[in-house]
C-alpha cells in the first residue's frame, strides 16, 4: 500500500514539474526609439508570417505616455506554434488591443520572436518555447530575450 501511495505521489509530482518545466514561462525586454510621447501608443505581440501580420488581440501592453525608453512583455503560452512580432501600434479605437485598423508604428529590425513546438523547429537551433531568430545575423536566443529593440518607422 504504501508503495502505491509513494508511486502515484511520484507520478503527481513528475507530472506537474512536466507542466512547469514543459511550458517554461518567457517574457521579452527592448529598448524604444524614436518615439514620440501622448500617441495612445500600445505594445502587442503579433503573429508574423510572409510579412503579414495576424492580429493575435489577447497581450497588449500600455506604453507609459512619457516613453521611459525600455518594455518587458510578458509571452503567452496559448498560442500556436509560429513566428510572432511585438509591434508598437496606436491604438485608434482605444479597445487595449491590435486590430486591422490600428496603425503599426514600428520597422521591421528583421527579429522574429519563434514559438517552438519542439527542438530545431522553425530555425535550426531554436528550442522548445520562447526564442529571438535575428535574421541578419542567424543568431538564435533560447534563454534570455532580450535586446527586442523596438524602433519607429519613418
């Protein structure tokens, strides 16, 4: 009985830290430039593909009106797997959230944000999750996303 007991506390216990480890959380950190103050200015993560957007409508993020200069953004883990943008946008019906309307007030830095499905997807080197693809230069972050800089558009 009590071995039982001790294997289904075990299968528990594996069984969460797989829910845990498996869906490791992730957030993305830049610097803003260019920029001008009290636009209705909001940050969304958008889903990118053959340079078109996907308006994905459930993370936006307020953007402090004074332009302190930096964001972290926290990444969800229900979307699909793919490859993704985080945009600066006006929001121009004031709903918190991108929309087909909304002018896109960031350039393209030629980063991608990829969600990996498994080891090697998408780009070779990518893992499971959260990734940087910087296509300029090949380089993949897996660990730490950051230097997601986020320029203006002229």
């Amino acid at each position: 009985m009590n071995k039982m007991m001790l294997a289904t506390g075990l299968g528990a216990l594996l069984l969460s830290a797989c829910s845990v480890v498996g869906t490791r959380s992730a957030a993305v950190s830049g610097q803003l430039r260019g920029f001008s103050a009290d636009q209705n200015l909001r940050l969304a993560l958008v889903g990118y593909n053959n340079g078109l957007y996907t308006a994905d409508g459930t993370q936006a993020q307020v953007i402090d009106k004074f332009l302190s200069g930096g964001y972290t953004l926290t990444l969800p883990r229900d979307v699909p797997y793919g490859t993704y943008r985080v945009i600066v946008f006006r929001d121009a019906n004031d709903d918190n959230r991108y929309n087909a309307g909304d002018t896109v007030l960031s350039s393209y830095s030629g980063k991608l944000l990829v969600y990996a499905a498994r080891d090697n997807a998408v780009f070779n080197g990518t893992k499971y999750g959260w990734n940087i693809y910087d296509g300029n230069s090949g380089q993949i972050q897996t660990i730490i996303l950051n230097n997601y800089d986020l320029q203006a558009a002229n």
